[in-house]
C-alpha cells in the first residue's frame, strides 16, 4: 500500500509540474536586432533528448553589447526552459541567459560585457527543473 501512495504522490507531482503556469509562453515573439552590430558567432539549433529546437542562435556586438540571438526559434514547450551559454554541449561550465522568452519567434538575450564569448561554444535551450537538454546550437 506504501508503494502505491508513493507511486501516486509522484505522478502527481509530474503531473503539476508541467502545468500551464509552468509552461514557456507560446505567443510569437519578435525582439529586433541592432542594425549597426555585427555577427560574430553563429550556429543551427539540433535537438536535444528531451525536445525539439529549431533555429539559429548567433553572438552580436554593437558597441559595448554583446547579445545571443536567438533567431525564428521554434521550441517543443516544457517547464522552466532556460537560455545558456555554455562550454559544453551539456550544462556544466555555463552562463543562465534567462528563461525562454517564448517557444516560438526571435528573441534576444544581453551578455555581460566581460564575457569572452570565444570560451562558449554552445548556446543551448535546456529544462532547468529537471535538467533536460531540449536543444543546442554550436555557435562558431
């Protein structure tokens, strides 16, 4: 009977993760670039094991800004989807860029200055709840 109770509790804690008020907005979303910045990094998103993401992510700089663009994105959805620079193609050695502004459109993400942007090959859409690659692309 213990097991049963404990099986049940669990499901029902996977069940309320993945609710709606969990989930990454869905509403395209279209942020602009700055026209004067130049592209210096970029790569084609393939999926991950745990989701589906399609795209290009590439690295501007204008000026003293640097930014990771994520660009005509197109996410399967899931719970606290996160942005990351990172060195690998797994989470180890990364930069937490945000959440996923949505699952679809073209988003843009600041990067601190004293970055150096040649350190992170990765840019990568990953479920920080449960620590699920969704996608990534290798920014070169």
């Amino acid at each position: 009977m213990k097991i049963v109770n404990l099986c049940l509790l669990a499901l029902c804690c996977i069940v309320s993760a993945c609710t709606k008020e969990n989930a990454t907005p869905t509403e395209t979303l279209i942020e602009t670039i700055d026209s004067t910045s130049s592209m210096n990094l970029k790569g084609k998103f393939e999926n991950g094991p745990f989701g589906s993401v399609t795209g290009m992510a590439f690295i501007t700089i204008s000026g003293n800004q640097k930014s990771l663009v994520l660009e005509n994105i197109s996410s399967s959805n899931g719970p606290d989807l996160h942005v990351y620079l990172s060195k690998e193609i797994q989470p180890i050695n990364f930069i937490d860029l945000g959440k996923l502004k949505s699952i679809n459109g073209t988003h843009v993400y600041p990067i601190d200055i004293n970055i150096n942007i040649q350190d992170f090959k990765f840019a990568l859409v990953h479920c920080q709840q449960y620590n699920h690659l969704f996608g990534s692309a290798k920014v070169q």
